[in-house]
C-alpha cells in the first residue's frame, strides 16, 4: 500500500466520519422524543409534548399546558458484526454505550395565548465505534467518538383553533476523535497510527404546519433545512516509524459539507378515546452530499487536498405508531419503521456500515403526581445483512448490525 493511498483511506474515513456527524448512520438512531420513540418515532402530525419543537414547532402551541420541562436520556447498546466474504474470519465491534441527552422547555402566557416559546437542547448523533485496534479493516477505522450537540430556541403560533405554525433556529456544534492505523511498521513491528481531531459547527432551522379538521383528525409538515457543517481547523497527527515520519508530517486541515434537509408529513388520529393512531413519512434529501473536499494546510508529495466522491441517494422512512391510554394517568406505546439507506452499495464502509433497517418499539408514560411525568421507550433496530466492496479501497465485507436502546424521560408542566 503506497503513502498516497494511506492518506487517501483516511480522507475516506472522515468522510464516513461526516456521514455518522448527518443522519445516524450504522447505529446512530433518532432519539428526540420518548413518547415519539415508544411510537415509531412519530410526532409530526401529534400535538404529543415539547419534543413537538423538534416533530413539528408548529404544534407546539397545541400542547396540553402553559408550560413544561423535561430531560430524558437514552442508553444505546449497538452491535455491529464484520464477515470477510472469503473466509471464515470475522470480528465485531468493541462493545460501548452511546448516552444522547435531551432537554426541552416550553411556555405559553395563558391557556388563550396565541403564542408559545420553546428551548430544545438534545444530541441526537453522539455515539462511538470502534473496531479491535489489530482487525483487518484497521487501516481504515480502529475507532470514532462522536459527540454533537443542537440547540433549538422555538416559536410557535396559533393562526386559529385548527392551525398553527411554527419555526426554529438551529445551531449545531460537535467534537469528533478517529484513529486509524498506517501501514508502516516500526522496529518492533508495530503499525503507525493516525489520529484525527476537529470540532464543527453549523446553523439551520426548522419549521412546520400543524393543522387539525376535526377533534379526531390531526396533520403536520416539517421541514428541516441543510445545515451547513464547517470544520475550520482540525489536527491531523501521526505515529510512525523514523524512517518515514517525513511522510507524516502533523498539520491541519479543513472541511464543509452540506447536511441534507429532510422533509417529513405527519398524521395523527383519535380513533376513540383510548387509541392514537400516528404515521409519519419522513423524505431525506441525502443526494445534496455528493462529495466531500478536504483542504490540508500543508500540503507534501504525499499529501494532497482531495475530492472524495459519495454520491448519496435520496431515501424515505416510514413509520407507524399506536398510543392506548388506560387512564388519566397511565398510557402505553408500540410503533415500527422502515429506514431506508442512503449509502450506496459501492460507497459502504466500516465507518458506517449503514443498510436498510427495521425498528420496532414500545413505550409508557406515568403521571406521578399532579405536575410530574415520566416517560420511558425501548427500541430495537435490525439492519439488512449487507455484502458489499468499497469501490475506492476495494474492501469486501459483509456487515450485520443491530442495536437495542432504552430511554427514559421526566418532566414537569404547569
């Protein structure tokens, strides 16, 4: 393997790394909400709490109370599995749990306010992987951590008692850690590693239309814009055998890309007085990332900025939810989804071995007292089993992942 192509893999792999940071690829799942996560991850046509800041602001005004806030967290147990297709080797991803947190507030004047304002601080996409350091694949990943952070100040407007409308801004920041090795052994016959440190930030908004005919009948649509993500001085820095450190040499590098926007409709309906039925269909306009450019301070021989194609696919989930409530105080959740992956076959990677998933859920809610609730969720995700060669580093591999992930929620409304 020549210097060139090291340095290629490794802008491969941050890229993958940018990928992770979007949508929650490999086994970064949505976690906004755990009434919406104990339902598929619907909301967009509900009214359900003040995660609606994030389903759809324009529901938030719709919310059953002048005020609330509530923080959850979640505890994602992923587990991804390594086949080569021409052996029989195989290896699996070191076991670590991701924790995304969230906060919400919202409040409104009186009952008859026409206006409602909301804070959402959550980190949806935070999470690591990280491969056996001696694996095969260890020159393009041994290990990622993520972490990433959204902050939300929300306004949201009763146009009249059947239609609100809502709008967002978002700022985003994060961290990221990636190690990789590199193919040049010292005298002890020890591979060089590469370790990669930056941190990113971009700004969006959000916006949405809730619009409910009929006590029984509810609709919503959400737009979630690209966010522009810029990481504007990342460390690139090396551990090599003397002899080629030369080749390495520390320095830094920049980087941009554009997050797809996602466009989502939303329904909701009362079939009596104990059974909410939700479905969402969320639209993601992946195709926007078509590649990714990398622009190193200093630059060498073997060292080069590069443009490194992805050539995403735009892709659909489709979610179901179901809500029956027992009584006053106690409701109950299931819910199920189709996620589509973006990743074309070519372009997967053991960075996010991203495939076509299926989620299935259940969740609860507990009014403790006469201001204080709690939520809880569980999710299971099951990603396609996916047999695929990366076409830039000619990587075979078979991939198999799933994720389990708990959450829980407590909040208090006035």
């Amino acid at each position: 393997m020549t210097y060139a192509n090291t340095f290629k893999l490794l802008l491969v792999s941050i890229s993958c790394l940018m990928n992770t940071y979007a949508v929650a690829g490999g086994f970064q799942v949505n976690l906004q909400g755990q009434k919406q996560t104990g339902m598929g991850h619907t909301g967009t046509g509900l009214a359900l709490d003040n995660a609606a800041l994030v389903f759809n602001p324009g529901a938030l005004i719709f919310v059953d109370s002048l005020g609330s806030i509530s923080m959850g967290a979640a505890l994602i147990f992923p587990r991804t599995l390594y086949l080569d297709p021409n052996s029989t080797y195989r290896e699996e991803t070191v076991h670590h749990t991701g924790t995304p947190l969230s906060i919400y507030a919202h409040f409104k004047f009186s009952k008859k306010s026409p206006l409602s304002f909301g804070f959402g601080l959550y980190n949806p996409f935070g999470s690591r992987i990280e491969w056996p350091d001696q694996w095969k694949g260890k020159f393009l990943i041994r290990e990622i951590n993520l972490r990433t952070f959204f902050y939300q100040p929300t306004l949201s407007y009763r146009v009249n008692d059947k239609l609100g409308i809502g709008i967002g801004y978002i700022y985003a920041n994060g961290d990221f850690t990636l190690r990789k090795a590199i193919p040049v052994q010292d005298s002890l016959r020890n591979y060089g590693e590469a370790l990669l440190k930056g941190k990113a930030s971009g700004q969006g908004y959000n916006a949405g239309i809730y619009y409910k005919p009929t006590p029984t009948l509810s609709f919503g649509l959400n737009y979630r814009s690209a966010v522009r993500v810029k990481v504007s001085e990342g460390n690139a820095s090396f551990v090599s055998a003397p002899a080629v450190a030369t080749y390495f040499q520390n320095t830094a590098f920049t980087t941009h890309l554009n997050l797809p926007a996602m466009t989502t409709f939303g329904v909701g309906y009362l079939a009596c007085n104990k059974f909410t039925l939700a479905a969402d269909i969320n639209y993601v306009s992946w195709s926007s990332y078509d590649s990714l450019i990398i622009d190193f301070k200093q630059n060498s021989d073997k060292l080069k900025d590069i443009a490194s194609p992805r050539l995403y696919k735009n892709s659909f989930i489709y979610r179901l939810g179901l809500q029956y409530k027992i009584n006053e105080t106690l409701q109950l959740r299931c819910g199920v989804y189709y996620d589509q992956s973006p990743v074309k076959n070519d372009y997967v990677t053991p960075e996010t071995p991203d495939s076509d998933k299926i989620g299935l859920s259940t969740g609860l809610s507990a009014t403790l007292l006469n201001f204080l609730y709690i939520d809880a969720s569980l999710l299971l995700t099951e990603g396609k089993k996916r047999t695929t060669t990366n076409i830039e580093t000619q990587f075979e591999a078979i991939y198999k992942s799933r994720a389990l992930i708990p959450g829980i929620n407590i909040g208090i409304k006035f």
